[in-house]
C-alpha cells in the first residue's frame, strides 16, 4: 500500500454495510488506504468485487485459503495496518470480539492485532438494548476499544426506530482520522460516541459503603378515589440509575411513585403515590451521601380531595382547587442538617433547556442538574435519553444514549464527584 495511514476494514453483515462502500471512497480521498475483510455474512450484503473494486486490491474473506496464508497470513493482515475498523459492527461481531473468539478471518484478525479498533455498531435497537449487548459492549469498553455511533432513528425494518442506526460515513472517517491521530476520541462531538475506556462505566465498587437515595417515576395526586393528576413518567431513567448505582456497590434507596416496572434487583425500594408521601419516604430514608430526584412530581395537589367518588352533576362542573406540592428536591438540598453530601436533579424542559436548567440549580439549591429535552421527542416513556449535565462550574453535553446507559455513566460520573468519606 502506497499511502501513508492505512486502516484494516472489517465489514461484518448488516444493511449497513452499504454505507462502507462510500466510506472507502472517502478514506481515499483522504490518502488513507483500506484494505478489506468481508465477513460470510458482510458477502450477504455487498460483494467482494465491489469491495476490492473501490478499494484497489482484493478483499480477503476465507480465513483458511492456503494462498492467503503462504502470501500474508491473518496475523500480519493484522498488523500491517494503523488502524482495525469493524464497520458495520453487527451483534454477533461484539459479542465475538468481547469473549475472544476467533472462529474466521474477522474475529481472528481481531483477536491477533496489536493495533487500536474502532467499531461502527449496526443493529436493531432491542438487540443494541438486550442486556447481553449491554454487556458485551461493557467489556470492549473496558477493553480500551474505541466506538462511533450509533445514532438513533428510523430502522430497516418497518415501524421501528431507536438507537442502532450505524454512524454515517463521515462520523465514521472522523473517527478514524482521531484515533489515526492518536486522539482519544471526544465525548462531546455531536453523533460521535468516542468512550473513554473506563469512564463511562463505573469501576466495580465505586459506590461500595455509600448510600444513595433516588426518587423515580410519577406521583399521583388524588382527586377523588378513582382520578387522579399526574406528570408523564415512565420511571426508567431513575430505576435505570438506581440499577446502576447498585451494580456500582451503593446500598441503594428508591423511592418510587406509580410504575408499571419492576424494582430493580439489589435495591430497596419504597412505594409511594403523592408528593407528600414521597417527601415522607425520602426523608425517612436520610442520611444519605448521594441524593438523586429524578421523580416526575405532580407540582399541584387537590386542595380537597374527595373520599368518594363524585358523581356528573348535569353539566355543572366540580370546583376543583389546587394548591402546591412540597419540593422534595428543594426540602432535601436546602437543609441545614443532614443534607445528602451530593444532591442531584433533574429538568425536563421543553425549551430554553440550559438556561432553565442554570435558573433550576440555583433556585433549588442542588449541585447539578441532569436537563434533557423533551420537546417532540420520545424521551417521557421512550428508552434513549439526550442529557446535558449542568453545574456551577459548567455544561457537558452527552450524544442521544439509551437511558440505561444514560444511568451508568451518570453513576461513573457522580462517583467521581462525590466527596470523599462514609
Ligand atoms: N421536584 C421535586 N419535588 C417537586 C417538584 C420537582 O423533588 N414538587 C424535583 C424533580 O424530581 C426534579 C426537579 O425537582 O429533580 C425539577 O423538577 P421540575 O418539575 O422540572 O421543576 P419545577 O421546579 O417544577 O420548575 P418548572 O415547573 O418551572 O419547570
């Protein structure tokens, strides 16, 4: 290869793998060579013509064919590159490279290479969500392997959307061009999923002797014994963090509003129905070094809730008077003893979304604010959240996640933050 940057790229079996066709085209535009292994499956969706065509010299794809062997062998194939690039990086090629298999010419390349490997995941959201994928991907990370992507959207298959659509190939060659460059890639670059190994998930037992109090789901405010005035919330982003807090060795509290989710496993977990039946929980489940209110609190109670059921009165309509609900978060983060060491909240917000966020954190006294958006998306009861993470000191903005590992990192993150001590 005459060019100067070389990448190896492995191009496992998915609908994606069209896309890699002009990712070629665009690495040589750039003066960086690629040559390619094409998975048995990757063979299903593009052909080894069209590869070696684009790319200017044969595709490999047999692990066992002698000539290859005598000619280049796979664990120079290998190593005579910068760079691994698995893309698309379907389910079965994760979960491969995560448990060391080496059972073709992809995953033995991989297994042998002393070289950096980025990965483009492809695949359908609930296979992207599947807590086996969760784990796999865990373990790369841990691994040091680099990843782009995914984004989140409309799938192949018809009606379904979510995170799992590969990186398009720009995000992608920006990738390579970082990790090419010896660059960790960053977080914060819009659609690009560069982790840190290690940091998004917390170290076992980072939270080991802490105790952290979550708030979760809605609360239901009676009006009479069958209605009720709700806020929209699903509870999976705060029984996803208390999952987290308590995989990272936290005793954990939850105290939860009216959910249709399980408690989560490890976790002691307080039902509840009004906001002043959470106030109660919460602040009989203090002390605490980590208080995290990601509860949908309903702001308004009915002054006088009926104790039977009122009845339609010929149009009339019934006198309903509000008046406001405790702030739990505000109570907590304002006391003057026993005051968790951290206190985090939340802001959905449907506009205005940092500067709300800013106003929030100093009204209510916290030391951050987890905002996301939830103008037109499917973030209240969907599974992938868009945060921005908003202190004192600054903002930090993370790409569109699903809230599961929205949960791990802000776990990962919070444990870094929290000041030392029992
Ligand atoms: N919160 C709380 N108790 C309340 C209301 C809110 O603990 N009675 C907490 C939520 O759990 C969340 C944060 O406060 O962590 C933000 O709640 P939000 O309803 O968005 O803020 P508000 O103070 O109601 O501000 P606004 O309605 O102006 O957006």
């Amino acid at each position: 290869m005459s060019a100067s940057r070389s990448v190896l790229l492995i191009i496992g079996g998915g609908i994606a793998a069209y896309k890699v066709l002009e990712l070629i085209r665009r690495l040589k535009d750039r003066g960086i060579a690629s040559r390619c292994i094409l998975t048995k499956a990757g063979e299903q969706f593009v052909t080894p013509l069209s590869v070696s065509s684009l790319a200017g010299e044969r595709c490999f794809t047999d692990l066992f064919s002698l000539t290859d062997e005598a000619d280049i062998g796979h664990i120079q194939l290998s190593r005579s590159t910068d760079l691994l690039v698995v893309a698309p990086a379907t389910a079965d090629l994760i979960a491969k490279m995560a448990n060391g298999h080496a059972d073709d010419l992809a995953s033995t390349a991989l297994l042998a290479t002393d070289k950096r490997v980025l990965i483009a995941p492809a695949m359908n959201p609930r296979m992207w969500q599947h807590p086996a994928t969760r784990r796999n991907m865990a373990q790369l990370e841990r691994d040091g392997i680099l990843v782009v992507g995914p984004n989140s959207g409309a799938m192949a298959e018809r009606g379904e959307s979510g995170p799992g659509r590969m990186a398009e190939p720009p995000e992608i060659l920006a990738a390579i061009e970082l990790a090419l460059a010896g660059e960790k890639p960053s977080t914060r670059a819009i659609g690009f999923l560069g982790r840190l190994p290690g940091r998004d998930h917390p170290p076992a037992g980072a939270l080991a002797g802490r105790h952290v109090l979550i708030t979760s789901g809605p609360t239901h405010e009676p009006i009479d014994p069958v209605r009720y005035i709700a806020n929209r919330s699903s509870g999976k982003q705060g029984h996803a963090i208390a999952a987290a807090a308590a995989a990272a060795g936290a005793r954990v509290t939850l105290v939860s509003g009216p959910v249709n989710l399980p408690d989560p496993p490890g976790v002691e977990t307080v039902h509840v129905e009004s906001a002043r039946e959470m106030l109660a929980a919460v602040e009989g489940s203090l002390p605490a070094d980590l208080a995290i209110f990601a509860a949908a609190v309903a702001d308004w109670r009915v002054a006088d809730a009926a104790s039977e059921k009122m009845k339609k009165d010929g149009g009339k309509l019934p006198p309903l008077s509000l008046v406001e609900n405790p702030d739990i978060l505000a109570t907590v983060a304002q006391r003057k003893n026993g005051r968790p060491g951290f206190v985090v909240g939340f802001a959905a917000e449907t506009q205005n979304v940092i500067d709300y966020a800013k106003a929030k954190l100093a009204r209510k006294g916290c030391d951050l604010i987890v905002a996301n958006d939830v103008g037109g998306t499917g973030v209240m009861g969907g599974d992938a959240n868009t945060v921005h993470l908003v202190t004192a000191e600054g903002i930090e903005t993370w790409p569109t996640l699903p809230k599961e590992e929205v949960a791990s990192r802000l776990v990962a993150h919070l444990a870094r933050l929290l000041p030392a001590g029992g």
